[in-house]
C-alpha cells in the first residue's frame, strides 16, 4: 500500500513539473510571435489561464490567454500599455516543445491599450497644456490669451474616438474658477484637439475610449485573426 501511494506521489509530482514546463514553454512561444508580429525591442508577459494546463497543451488549443506589452511607438501617440486577451489559440503541441511553431491562429481578440495624460497633452497646441481625468472626460488647463490678457484657463471637455482618433472638446471654459458665456465664445475652439492613435498590431480596431486615473484607455478588438511570423 505504501509503495503505491509513494507512487501514485511521485506520478502527480512527475505531472505537476511537466505542467509547469509545458506553460513555460508555450508561454515562451507566444511571447516571442507577439513580439516579432508587433515588432516590439522586448518580449511582453504572458500569462496561460486554466489549469491544469497539460490537458490544453495536448489538446493544442488555449482558451484564455493574457498578453502585456510594453511602451509601442506607431505613427500616432505612444502607447504606454497595451494589454492583449486571446481566445482560442492554437498550438499544436508538438510544434511547441520542438520550437517549430509558425503562424498562431486565435479566435479573437480584445484589448485596452493605454495612453498617458502627459502624451495626450503633447499633441495641444496651448502653452503649458496639462491634461487630467474629470468623470466621464478630462480637464484641459493652458495658458492663453483672451480679451488682451494672458490667463491661465480650464476646461470641462469630452473625449470621444472617431476612427483613429481621440477627439477632444471643450464644453466649459472658466478663468480663475469663473465661467461666463462671453468667455466661452472669446475661447471657443482654443483647448479642442484631436490626438492620432495610429494602427495598433494583431489586427486590432479601436472601438472605444475611457478616461482613468493611469491615462486614457482605448478599447480595441479583432475577430479570428492569425498572429504571423513576420513584422506587422
């Protein structure tokens, strides 16, 4: 009895490890196509929900699996964060443990990528320009100058996405905590701009934008797609 339990022990142990060691090599493969599909100078984390884990690696499909990049320059403003959900991704196994793997086909995607204040207020045109979370939108304060006087003012503004683009617009102006119609028309059009996000990799589309206390958090998603081997 003893020596079967010892074992039935030792078989688990023997399960655990190749466990451990299957998430850390699949875990590394994905790493590596994400970075070289987004062109990125680091491999991003990776994380492989479900356990146990042997059971989808056999099967050569994972239902869940969480991507974090770094900072990504595109064409438009730098993205600090960009965190990636995968669904339905496919690895054969084999492929995996022999470094073989090409193209990774997943069922879909959804993401958050994140956009600093400090970045958004760059692509303002006023001077001293700071950007800050307000509810639903954000509060633009700058330097102007206004019925011939240079006055620091602030603003109550939306943001909203229109395609790939960030739209800001001031809705409330005020001076020193004071807001008057006459203000608003002297300033109409002063603290509105738009800010270009750019393409995001994996086939990603925007669809949404959010303020928080970290920055601006874009929503984006993509349907069945294939992450390539090549450079997007």
């Amino acid at each position: 009895m003893r020596r079967l339990l010892t074992a039935i022990v030792v078989v688990l142990v023997l399960l655990v490890v190749a466990d451990r060691i299957a998430v850390a090599v699949t875990s590394s493969v994905i790493a590596s196509r994400m970075q070289v599909s987004a062109g990125l100078s680091a491999k991003p984390s990776v994380s492989i929900k479900g356990f146990p884990f042997l059971t989808q690696a056999i099967g050569g499909r994972y239902e869940h699996v969480v991507v974090r990049t770094g900072s990504l320059a595109r064409e438009g403003v730098r993205i600090a964060e960009l965190d990636v959900s995968l669904t339905g991704v496919q690895i054969p196994l084999s492929e995996a443990l022999s470094g073989s793997v090409g193209s990774v086909p997943v069922s879909g995607i959804a993401a958050t990528a994140t956009v600093t204040f400090a970045d958004v207020a760059q692509k303002g045109s006023i001077a001293g320009i700071s950007v800050t979370p307000l509810g639903s939108g954000v509060r633009v304060t700058g330097r102007v100058t206004v019925l011939g006087q240079s006055v620091t003012a602030a603003t109550d503004s939306t943001v909203r996405l229109e395609g790939r683009t960030i739209v800001i617009t001031a809705q409330r102006v005020s001076v020193l905590g004071q807001s008057s119609s006459l203000l608003n028309k002297a300033l109409a059009g002063r603290f509105d701009f738009r800010v270009p996000v750019g393409t995001l990799p994996y086939g990603l589309h925007l669809s949404g934008v959010r303020p928080t206390t970290s920055g601006l958090v874009l929503a984006a998603r993509a349907g069945a797609t294939v992450i390539p081997v090549g450079t997007s």
